[in-house]
C-alpha cells in the first residue's frame, strides 16, 4: 500500500487547523489513514484536529486481539466516542475551547476490504478503473436541502452557507458516525481530502490528476496546487492511497 499525504495553509489563512495522518499497524496487516478538519478558532480548531487524529492512532496502533473486521469496528467506533466525549468535556471545563470540534474520516483498510467512519463534510472518494466516485455523505446544511428538495447541487455549490456543517467531533456530548464497507479492486484510489479540496476541485478533475501517468507524490502536489490556484481560501489536505495491482502467477 503505497501513500502520500499533504497539508497546507492556504493563501489566505495564517492557521492550519487540519490533520492527517496514515498508521500501519506492527503486527497485524492493517492501515489507517485519518483526515480531520478543526473549528472554534485557533487554539480549538488545531487542538481538536490533532487531538482527534493522535487519539485513535494510538488506540489503533496499540490493539491486540483483534482478529476480525467486527473487532476492528468496535474498537475504532469506541476510539470515535471516546475522542467526542474527550473534545465535549475539554471545551465545558475551558472557556478558550469552547465551540471547537472537528470533522473525521477514517478509512481502516483490511487486504481488499475498507471500513469507513465519516463526520462531517470532509470526504473520501474512491477511483476504480475510470470512475470516481464519493464514498462519504457530506453531514452539511446544503446537503438536507438537497435531500429535502430545496435546492440542486449545483445550486448548493454556490450557496452562501455551503460551509455549515450539521454534525462535528466534539460539538455534541455523544456521537454516531456514518459507517460503511467498501472492497478495494486491485490497481484502485483512495482519496481522503478536506473542503479546502473538495470546494475547489471537480470530482472529473480529481479522476484526471489521479489517472495521470505520474508519481503518487506527484499526483498528491498536483492537488494541493490546483486547489492553491483556484484562490486557495482554506486549508487543504489529502491523503492519496493507492492499492496495489495484484499480480497473477500463471499455474
């Protein structure tokens, strides 16, 4: 499994509150790869993210014991709760914390299977042969009137509260992620990314970059500075994932 992970500021924020992170456990064949996007303002926005991501990467790191992709899911799912009621707790007792959460995806990758856990509007899409496609729902305030039929999409991509999110890590006192399961054909993308991405980046031009006959580290620079040049207005982070192809031994 080969990776790339960036992160920048932005041209227009002096902060970078996002986070991410891949962990390869020791023992057993498992990655996790974690993207969180912080709010509340400097100190709560940076320490929320980073909070989120170090927490479960050391429960992830440290898991024994876990031999089926139920184990795995519990303790990740524990690992989400417990970091929500952590962040929740911090920003009551702290008065320069309050207001802060975080988005979260996590994608736990299992030979050819992903489990996915999802809060928020950061997203993950997936590349499989020449598709695209967004694995994720964003949890945001455009996405229920699109549900509702209040607007379209493309309507939402110009609305002025495009950014309102409806659910973050550590905003509410208890959490339930989305989750899901994914299979990862061999010679497929994973793509993990924030707004400051996916507000500035078509999916048909996340599938041209990824499809290039390029580097992954290149392919991974080539969005940070296509998001950069689009204006640039936020943080932007991305964690590219690539799946092996499987090679077959003829018998």
């Amino acid at each position: 499994m080969e990776y790339e992970i960036r992160s920048d500021t932005g041209r227009k924020r002096a902060v970078n509150e996002d986070e991410a992170a891949v962990f390869v456990h020791p023992e057993y064949d498992a990655v996790l790869a974690i993207i969180a996007d912080g709010m509340g303002g400097h100190k709560g926005g940076d320490f929320a993210s980073a909070t989120a991501v170090q927490m479960i990467g050391e429960q992830f790191m440290c898991a024994i014991d876990v031999g089926t992709e139920q184990d795995w899911s519990d303790l990740l799912y524990d690992a989400v709760v417990d970091v929500n009621l952590f962040l929740y707790t911090t920003a009551q007792q702290d008065e320069s914390y309050k207001g802060m959460g975080t988005t979260l995806d996590i994608a736990l990758i299992l030979n050819q299977q992903c489990i996915v856990f999802h809060v928020g509007d950061s997203r993950i899409y997936q590349v499989t042969g020449k598709a695209i496609r967004q694995i994720t729902k964003d949890h945001s305030f455009v996405n229920v009137l699109i549900d509702s039929g209040e607007i379209t999409e493309q309507e939402a991509e110009v609305h002025p509260q495009r950014n309102w999110i409806m659910k973050a890590v550590g905003s509410e006192k208890s959490i339930v992620p989305d989750l899901c399961k994914i299979s990862l054909p061999s010679a497929s993308y994973l793509l993990l990314c924030t707004d400051g991405l996916s507000n500035k980046i078509e999916k048909e031009v996340m599938l041209d970059i990824i499809l290039r006959d390029a580097s992954l580290a290149h392919k991974a620079d080539a969005f940070v500075d296509l998001a950069n040049e689009r204006g640039g207005e936020d943080n932007i982070t991305v964690i590219l994932l690539e799946v092996p192809e499987i090679e077959v031994v003829p018998s």
